[in-house]
C-alpha cells in the first residue's frame, strides 16, 4: 500500500474503534487495550493520541500515551493519567499491517516525539517493549535503557526512553591554533600587494606557508583574505581547467 499523502493529526472519538481494531491485530489478547481503555486514554489526554492517515483520512496507525510524575515507566504511571506530568507514557505504537515494512511507524513515532517536544511541556517520553523491536525505537531515538519490572502478557518487556530536552547548541568552532596571533601580529615592513595575481608560487609558499598579507583583488575593497603566515601549501593532483572561463569570471568580479 502505497504511504502518498499521508498525514498525522490527533485522532477523534469518533475513530477510536478503528485504532482499536488496529490494536486487536497488533497486539496479542494478553496484551491487547480494551476499547474502553482506548476511550479513557482519549478522553483524559487528546493530545497524545496521535493518528497517521491516509487520504481521504483513513487512519493506518497511531500512537497513545497517557502523562506521569514518574521519571520510570512502571504499573501504577501507566494504569493513571496525571495532567501537566512531565512523563509521556507511551502505551502502544501501532500500524495496519498492509502498511508495515514501510516504515510508517517510524515516521509516526518521530512525528510523535517532535510534537511532544515542540510543545515544551514534558521532559521524557517512556514506553515498554519486546527485545525485538529495539532496533524499531531506537530508529526513532529511543534509548535502551534495561528490563522493566512490568508484567503484562507471557513475554518480558525493556524499557527504553527519549529525552525532550532542549538540543544543546552546537558549540563554537575552535580557532586554529595561531591564528589569533597571526592576526594581531604589526604588518611591520611586509610587502602588501594589491592583486592576488601578482604574486607567484614563490611568493605565496615560503616553507609550506604564505609570506605575505594577501588581499582580496576588487577594487576599492583590499581586505585582508588571508594575514601572512597563516595559509599552508598543499600539493595535490593536478586536474584540467578551462583557463578561459576562469580568466572571463576573474574579469567579471573586477568589472573591467
């Protein structure tokens, strides 16, 4: 089945049974919601009961969860919703099956968690699940975090985590080692040309390094490209150029 168009959007009273039935299939009856959980789940938390669609609004999937003070998900912060909780408990994460492999659920649990993180109101998302969707959360950046004392159905469950936090900013790039100095340093008696052309190989390598100040060749502006000292010789390759469109787009940039 084809995923064109498809949309997310909090699901309605009205389509719970539809999500139920996708629960039925997904879940075995040991572990399976009942569809009055369903509507409790919605009813005390619309929000975070979020459906993928597909046109004209056939729902394919969706995602449930209920809040907690608990920073664990455990029996009581999944059996008890307590609004403005900064835990999101997620309960299930479900796609039809003629959607699978597609990964449709991936793209639902990162829409998922991206909503929950723009509305800057929670701090960590839980969940429980079977070993062998680890690697189906953790596409979705979810963390492992080990076995959960939750008993529900024959098999074990882990317990895995997505922090909401802000995204640290990336740092400052790190100067190059020297350049500062390089900056500061007084141009003394150096030779200053005007024109990047007029310097040759000679010029610009003295021991692997250039030996002057080498400005910028437009007219009127001579700020400094690169202070001497600083740039480092690196042979490579040699490659074939068009020496004739290069000299045209020199041209152009000096306006003659």
């Amino acid at each position: 089945m084809s995923l064109e168009g498809l949309f997310y959007d909090w699901i309605k009273p009205e389509e719970l049974e539809a999500a139920h039935k996708i629960e039925l299939i997904a879940f075995p009856p040991d572990e399976a919601a009942t569809l009055d959980a369903f509507k409790l789940r919605q009813s005390q938390a619309p929000t975070l009961f979020l459906g993928a669609y597909v046109p004209t609004r056939t729902l394919i999937g969706y995602v449930c969860a209920t809040l907690s003070p608990a920073s664990s998900l455990t029996h009581d912060s999944m059996a008890h919703h307590v609004p403005g909780a900064p835990s999101v408990c997620i309960h299930s994460v479900c796609v039809a099956p003629q959607y699978r492999r597609k990964r449709a659920g991936v793209q639902l649990l990162r829409e998922y968690v991206a909503r929950l993180a723009s509305a800057a109101a929670y701090e960590r998302a839980l969940l429980i699940t079977h070993a062998d969707l680890r690697d189906f959360y953790e596409a979705a950046g979810f963390e492992w975090v080990g076995p959960s004392a939750v008993v529900h159905g024959a098999l074990p469950w882990y317990e895995m985590r997505r922090d909401l936090g802000q995204v640290p900013d990336a740092p400052e790039p790190a100067m190059p080692p020297g350049l500062w100095d390089a900056l500061n340093r007084p141009a003394g008696n150096r030779r200053t040309p005007s024109l990047f052309s007029a310097l040759d190989l000679k010029d610009l390598a003295a021991e692997g390094s250039n030996k002057y100040d080498i400005l910028c060749p437009r007219e009127k502006c001579a700020s400094i490209i690169l202070k001497a000292g600083v740039g480092k010789l690196v042979e490579r390759g040699s490659i074939k150029a068009n020496y004739h469109k290069i000299w045209l787009k020199y041209l152009a940039e000096l306006e003659i």
